[in-house]
C-alpha cells in the first residue's frame, strides 16, 4: 500500500516535470533552483581565478558592427556553461583568436526572481565564467572585460519561464 | 547615536504630509493588538484649534499606535495618562508634554517640544519616540527615515521617506539603475550602487550637502556596500580578482581585506553585527545561495540557513537577530534567526514575494519589499504580531528598503 502511494507520488512528480512550467510550475522552480549541487570546475584545468585588469572609464574602442555573436543562456541560480552554450564561446574566441585588435565587453545578466544583490554577483559569475572560457580557449584575459547588470536590463519583460529563459544570459559586445 | 537630521525640503515633506490620512481624531481602540500593549489617552493633550496643531495631534496618536507598543484608548481605560498641550505661538509650534501613570501617579517625562509651524508632524513623531523611550525604555521609529528605490519616473532612483512612509523625498536621478542603498551608523551618509558611469559601482552621499562621492570602482562589479557599526569600513562584494568575493574596505585608506575566497561561488549582500565582529553575507558555494556569517577579520564562514531552497538578504539587527528572506513552497517570506538559539521563524506566511528585510532601530519592526502580481512596494511588518502597513501608495515599483539607525 505505502510503495503505492510512493509510486503515485512519484508518478505525479514525473507528470509534472514532462508538463514543466504549464501545469506545475512550482514543482519546475524548485528544481531549477535546487541544481549545482555538483559544481563543474571552470576553464580546461580545473578552473582558477583570472584577475580582471584594470578599468578605464570610457568604451575599449569603436563597436564591432559587422559581426554579431549569440547570447549565451544559463539556468536558474546557476553560472555554470551548459554544453548546448560552449559553441557559442567558442566562436567568440576563434574570431579574437583571429583578429587581436578586438576587445569584448561580456555582459552578464539574471531574470527578475530573487535577491538584486545577489543577482547582481551571479550576473558578474556568469560573465566571468564565459571569460574563464574565453581564456581557456587562449584569448588573453586583457582583452575579455566584464560589465554586469544583475536582474535590471531585461530583454523580456514577461513574468514567464519563456522571459526569464531569455533574460538570464550572457552578451557580447565588440570593440575594436 | 544622533539623531537623523531632518532632511532637506521641507517643502517636499508639506507637499506630502496632508496626503496621508489624517483619520479623525476620536479613534479610540480597545484591545487590539494582543496583549503586552500598553493603554494610553491622549485625551488630555489639548491641541489648539489650527490646523497645524490637529496635525499634531492625529499623528501623534498614528505614531504611538504604529510604534506597537500602545493601544490609544479612552481616558478612563488608561494605564499611561499623556497631558498637557500643543500650541502655535511667536513662530513657534510647542507641544508640552506631561505623561504620568494614571493609577501611580508616577512621572514618565514632563518636557516641552518646539518646533517651526511647518513641521507638525515632525514635532509629532518626537514627541512620539519620547514617550515610547521613556515608558517602555525602547528606541522609538517615528522619527527616523527609511532609504528605498523607486520607478516612479520610470527609472530606479534612491527615494528617503519617514517611518511612517510620508515625506517622500527624491534622492538621485541618475537615468541609470540604483540599488541596494544602505545607511552610514550615524544615518548621516547613504551607500549604495549605481551604474552612474555604465559600471556598477559603490557611491556614497553625504545627505547635508548631497554631495556624491565614488568610493568603490575595481573592475568588475563593485555593490552591496554596507558600513561597520563604527563607521570606518565598508564590507562589500567585488569581483576584481576573477569572481565575486567578500571584502572590507578601510573608509580613510582604502586599503582592502579579502574575506572569502571561493573558486567556484559568488558572494554578495554583507551585513554588520551590531558589534562590528562579525558579518552575515550570501554564498552559492552549495549551489543555491544560503546565508552565512564570517568573523569581520576573515577566517571560516558558518552556514546558519538550512530550510528554504534559497535564502538571501540577510539584515543583522540592533538586538542580534538576523533577518533574511527565505524562498519557501516557491514564495519569498521573511525568516528570522537567533543566533542564540540557532533556531529561525518565518515571520510572514501569506503566498506572495517577502523581501529584502531590513531592521528598525527598535528591533522590532521590519520593513520589507512585497511583490504581489508582479507589483512591489514597501511594507513594514512587526514581529510582535501586529498588522503589516503599505508605507508606499505610488506609482511604480518600490523596493530595497533600508531603515536608519538612530
């Protein structure tokens, strides 16, 4: 009897996963915001700290208008770079790789939920983590610069899971 | 502590002061409020027949009802009797004030207040915290200010309002986001970052002269500044060294202390200890952000949340409680923890957003954004059990609320 109520329970919560934000969406946000508790290192070699170099005020230079790269998505409460996102970064670089003049802004950015404070630090976590990427792949960290906006500059101002999928990003602006 | 000096504009604070209703001056309620509440009447106190003085008198009667510790009845049900009278004389707006025990006959406070005619309601709300310090020995709210962010003008600027959520006065009007303001401990500077300059950075405003000051610009982020109880350091999350960290900044020399050092997590929103050893800040170093307390010195940080998926925000207040906002069943509520006891209380319950709780100087009452239908304004709850009050009634969001200490 109890295994059956286990396996109903169980059911339901499988039900609502396959379902996701439509149905269920607390169930949907409770695991979203539970994830990491594994924390893949950063970069190739276990990760490690690059020290940001120092801010001039002012822009690195004239926008980069002939190319455009894509924003790199991330999960709820997590800085971590998925898979499906690596591609992306890695375009970046093998452009910087090819042409050394170019300086990238990386802006990071959190959906609306939670703490200002603390999205502000998880933007700039995400920012880094790409810029962690970004020199991994050989781009001297010099030329990688972060500028981190927390939850304040949406892209969608929808309250939906389809909003905040889009506004917690990663972007890239080129200087040259 | 001095008390917070008056700020600017008095002519902002008129502007506003009638708008907030001035209920009629006969409210007597019994009982209300559980027990532990003092009865007190203000029926003795005679305003005169202007305007200014029946200002007088109706906040005066809000004040000491919203400072939670009395219930203004009727003079026969009276425990504490107030007397005396408020009148506008020479320039002057006076209120004499005796406050006595009816059934003792002991003297609490016996004093004359003055202030210009204009200011009613400031004479209101010291006379208000005389009265609540010298019968209950407790710091009074009614005087002391309250720093917010709001979009009323679209854009997210630093709005000052008092305790009661009248004399709204604009601060900044940056065109770029502001956040997470905080006081200096004698609540005569305000902290807070903006992207003034297209980074965030830590400003501080002096509020005599409104003079800004930039005071933290590393490269990267530089936010969540908030001042030790002595007023010389500021700890605050920087992300110079390749991910976002703890720090203490010395005022004077700017020399900095790195506190955390956490490869894989970001750290953010420090909070002071009352006794400046110790303070209470955010890490995501489980993968979810929880809150923890670290020695002000650097050393081993300690967990102290361990329900809720997410807890944030923490506010160390003036008795050592720490309050912080817990994401529970999906929702934001406001938690307590005693470090005494290592136990927490969730101090709101109701489904919708609670967040960014910060202390009032009698640690008692919590001020608080909530957010309802995508909608944010401030509120203040009182952990002893009376009603939440909507201090913002504007357009726009309203939210980081940061009350003064005094």
């Amino acid at each position: 009897m109890k295994k059956t109520i286990v396996s109903a329970v169980f059911g339901v919560v499988v039900c609502c996963l396959l379902i996701g934000s439509s149905g269920c969406t607390s169930v949907d946000e409770e695991l979203l915001g539970a994830d990491g508790d594994v924390l893949i290192p950063l970069g190739v070699d276990g990760g490690g700290e690059f020290p940001l170099g120092p801010r001039a005020d002012g822009l690195p230079g004239e926008p980069v208008a002939d190319v455009a790269f894509d924003s790199v998505a991330f999960l709820y409460d997590s800085f971590q770079i998925a898979d499906s996102e690596r591609g992306k970064i890695e375009a970046i670089a093998d452009y910087m790789n090819r042409n050394h003049d170019v300086t990238v802004y990386i802006d990071g950015h959190c959906d609306e939920r939670g703490s200002r404070e603390y999205n502000l630090s998880l933007s700039e976590h995400r920012a880094l983590a790409i810029r962690a990427y970004l020199i991994s792949l050989g781009v001297a960290g010099n030329r990688v610069l972060t500028r981190s906006f927390g939850e304040e500059q949406p892209l969608d101002l929808g309250h939906r899971e389809s909003a905040w999928r889009q506004n917690r990003r990663g972007e890239f602006e080129l200087y040259r | 502590m001095k008390r917070f000096p008056i700020l600017c504009a008095s002519i902002l604070a008129l502007l506003l002061a009638g708008g907030r209703g001035a209920s009629g001056s006969d409210i007597v309620i019994v009982g209300e409020g559980g027990s532990g509440k003092v009865t007190i009447s203000l029926k003795g106190m005679c305003p005169g027949g202007g305007a200014a003085e029946r200002l007088f008198y109706d906040v005066l009667e809000r004040d000491l009802t919203r400072s939670g510790w009395f219930n203004v009845v009727d003079r026969t049900a009276a425990t504490v009797l107030v007397e005396g009278s408020c009148t506008q004389s020479g320039g002057r707006l006076s209120a004499v004030c005796d406050v006595k025990n009816g059934a003792t006959g002991g003297r609490y406070l016996s004093r004359v207040f003055t202030e210009t005619p204009t200011a009613s309601r400031q004479l209101a709300h010291m006379v208000a915290d005389a009265i609540v310090e010298a019968v209950k020995k407790v710091p009074g709210i009614a005087s002391s200010k309250i720093v917010l962010v709001g979009s009323k003008s679209g854009k997210k600027d630093l709005f000052v309002c008092g305790a009661d959520g009248a004399d709204m006065v604009q601060l900044t009007r940056d065109g770029t986001p502001c956040l997470s303001p905080t006081w200096s401990p004698r609540a005569d500077n305000l902290f807070y970052t903006s992207f003034h300059r297209g980074f965030p950075d830590v400003y501080q405003v002096q509020l005599a002269t409104g003079q800004r000051s930039r005071v933290a610009s590393y490269p990267g982020i530089n936010a969540g500044a908030d001042a030790s109880p002595d007023g010389k350091l500021l700890a605050l999350a920087l992300s110079k060294d390749g991910n976002p960290e703890l720090y203490v900044l010395q005022l004077r020399s700017k020399k900095l202390t790195r506190l955390t050092k956490t490869k894989f997590a970001a750290e953010a929103s420090p909070s002071w200890s009352p006794d400046g050893r110790q303070i209470a800040f955010v890490s995501d170093s489980t993968g979810s952000p929880q809150v923890y307390v670290i020695s002000s010195g650097g050393g081993k940080a300690q967990r102290i949340t361990f329900r809720g998926n997410e807890n944030v925000s923490p506010d160390w207040g003036p008795d050592g409680r720490i309050a912080y906002s817990s994401r529970r069943q999906g929702r934001y509520q406001i938690c307590v923890y005693d470090p005494n006891t290592r136990g927490d209380t969730s101090v709101t319950e109701e489904p919708v957003d609670h967040e960014s709780p910060s202390w009032a100087p009698d640690g008692r009452h919590i001020v608080y954004t909530r957010t309802q239908g995508y909608r944010s304004d401030v509120y203040v709850l009182d952990t002893s059990g009376d009603a939440e009050v909507r201090l913002t009634q504007f357009q726009g969001d309203w939210y980081s609320p940061s009350w003064a200490p005094r």
